[in-house]
C-alpha cells in the first residue's frame, strides 16, 4: 500500500519541483499579512464581496502598480486629484474617503501589493471576509446591543462601552460622549450588517484601534451592535433633534440663569453704591 502510494505520488512531487520556479514570488511575511488583518480588513476583502471599500481581489487588473502606491500613500489626495475611475470608487464607498494609513511608504505598499495579488489566486483567501452570522435579529439582540452601547452589560474582553464616546438617537444628547460621531445613521453609512459587522470586528478608527485592539468585541456582541443600529437606523428618530435640542435647552437655560445671577450680583451693588453715595451725600 505504502509503496504504491509514494510512487503515485512522486510524478507529482518531480513536476512541482519543475513547476514551483514559475510561481517563485517570496511568500508573504507574518508582518505583512498581519498588517493587513490589523488596517486593511475591516473595510476590504479580497474575493469576499465590498464592505465599506471596495473588494481587492482583481485589483492589479485594474490599476497599475504606480496608482496603488501613489493611492496608499496618498488615498484622499490621489481620488480628489484623480479623474472618471477615482470619482466612481468614491461614489460606489458613498462618499466615505479612505483613511491614510499610518506609517505607509513605497516599500509597505509593495509587499500589500504582492499580498494582495497571492491571496486573490487562492480559491479561498483568508481575506474572504468576517463571517458575521446572517441568523435573523431579534428584539433580544437589539436589547443586548443597547446595552452593551451603554455599558449595562460589559464586553468580554473588557472593551470600553461605546458611550463614553458616542451617542444615537434614542440615547439622547445628554448621554452619550461626543469624541465620537452620532451613531444613529452608521448602519446605513457603513453598508449595513456585512460592512458594519466587519469594521466592528477590527475598528479602523485611530482612536478606537489602540483600544480594541487587544481588547476585540466577541463575534456574538458584534452581532447585537449591528441590530442595535439598525434598530436605530430604523427609528425614524433624527440624530439632529437629540442632539442639539438638548444642547439647545440647555444653552438657554445657562443663558437665562446667568441673567438672574448677574441681576441679584448687580442689584445688590447698585443698591450698596447708592446707599453710600446717600450716606455722603448727607453728610457732605
Ligand atoms: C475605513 C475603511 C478603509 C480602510 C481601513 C482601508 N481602506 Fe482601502 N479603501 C476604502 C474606501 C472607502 C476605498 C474607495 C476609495 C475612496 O472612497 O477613498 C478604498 C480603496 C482602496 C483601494 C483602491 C481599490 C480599487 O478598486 O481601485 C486600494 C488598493 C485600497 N483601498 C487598499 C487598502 C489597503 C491596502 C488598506 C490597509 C493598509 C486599506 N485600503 C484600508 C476604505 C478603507
Ligand atoms: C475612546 C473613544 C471611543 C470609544 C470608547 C468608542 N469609539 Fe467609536 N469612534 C471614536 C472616534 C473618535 C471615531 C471617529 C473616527 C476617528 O476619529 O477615529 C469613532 C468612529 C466610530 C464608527 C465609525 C463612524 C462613521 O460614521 O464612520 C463606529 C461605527 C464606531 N465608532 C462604533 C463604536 C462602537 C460600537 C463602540 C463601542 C463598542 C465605540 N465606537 C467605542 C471613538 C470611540
């Protein structure tokens, strides 16, 4: 048995020796495809279908090496100094922007380039996308959301609630954080439940990233997030009137107990001004 098999198997191993040289390209490093998982993920694929950028499997086909690195350098620069291509992959992100990337350079962008392109000839790559579970959501996963949004419940990992941060229509203006957009619309903002799943799994965000990245949101909170905003998205409730009607109220009711404070302050010192010019006016 042991015999037959090897000698079945040694044509193949001979031609993959022969073979091999063609696809000779250096494996991608660790650091590389780490890089990608940690900056690039949340918002692309690679064969996996669009999330909030678009998918990258096919991409060297589309564009040249000298625009991919020109674009990672520079995303923002190079689509509003670009032409017909760079404004439709903008539209198609719905106006979302790239961010820049951090510490990138020609030589980063060269190794992601060649990631990018190995990984697209694998029948699946390990890009393929954050498999966010499609079971229906339910009410219970919403209240779980809100929850964990208001840190009523904590996260696994210990992550920080999201209103310290944040806040969403039904939450109101006075409760939430503001370092962080409104979260009312950002279902629908960040392509709904694949996108918004994905970008929570590994939030691209400069402030959150160091903050969650040892500290991920478990794929079943994740979950009850995305039913959270959506639930939100569905409200009807606009993130405007929670926020600045409060603020609004609130600036008035500064405004007006200002004017009584100065009205006492000043009353009582006009009153002790006047006293004392009587007082020497009868003296005098
Ligand atoms: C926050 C989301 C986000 C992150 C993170 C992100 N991108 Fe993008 N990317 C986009 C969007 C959106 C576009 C579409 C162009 C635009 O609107 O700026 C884009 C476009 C691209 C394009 C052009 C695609 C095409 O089809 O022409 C490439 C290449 C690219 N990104 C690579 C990367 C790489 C590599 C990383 C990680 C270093 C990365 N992106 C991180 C959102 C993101
Ligand atoms: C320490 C503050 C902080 C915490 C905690 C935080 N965020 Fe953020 N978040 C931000 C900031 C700031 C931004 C805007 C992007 C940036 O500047 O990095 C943002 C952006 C976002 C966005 C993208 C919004 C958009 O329209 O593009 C989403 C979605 C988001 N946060 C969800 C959450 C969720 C869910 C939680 C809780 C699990 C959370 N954030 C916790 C600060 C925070």
């Amino acid at each position: 048995m042991r015999l037959i098999h090897l000698s079945s198997v040694f044509p193949l191993l001979l031609a993959s020796v022969f073979v091999a040289p063609v696809f000779a390209q250096d494996p991608p490093s660790e650091e590389t495809i780490n890089f990608f998982a940690r900056n690039c993920a949340s918002c692309h694929t690679i064969g996996g279908g669009r999330l909030t950028g678009p998918d990258l499997a096919g991409l060297t086909e589309r564009r040249d090496s000298d625009w991919i690195t020109q674009f990672l350098i520079d995303p923002k620069g190079t689509i509003d100094a670009g032409g017909e291509y760079e404004q439709r992959i903008l539209a198609e992100s719905r106006g979302v922007y790239m961010p820049p990337v951090p510490g990138m350079n020609a030589a980063l962008a060269g190794k992601l380039i060649a990631l990018i392109e190995q990984e697209e000839q694998k029948e699946k790559s390990q890009f393929a996308g954050v498999q966010v579970s499609d079971r229906p959501l339910t009410a219970a996963d919403v209240k779980k959301g809100r929850e964990l949004f208001l840190g009523a419940l904590d996260f696994e990992s210990g992550a920080p609630a999201c209103v310290s941060c944040h806040t969403s229509a039904s939450i109101g203006g006075f409760g939430g954080g503001n370092l962080g957009p409104d979260l009312t619309a950002v279902y629908s903002r960040l392509e709904g439940r694949t996108a918004l799943g994905a970008w929570l799994s590994s939030p691209p965000s400069e402030t959150m990233k160091p903050l969650f990245a040892d500290h991920p949101i478990e794929s079943d909170e994740v979950l009850a997030l995305v039913a959270f905003f959506g639930d939100e998205a569905a409200s009807g409730l606009e993130q405007s009137e929670s926020q600045s009607l409060p603020f609004l109220l609130m600036g008035l009711g500064l405004a007006a107990t200002l004017l009584v404070i100065f009205d006492l302050v000043w009353r009582n010192r006009f009153r002790g001004v006047r006293r004392s010019l009587i007082q020497e006016a009868r003296n005098a």
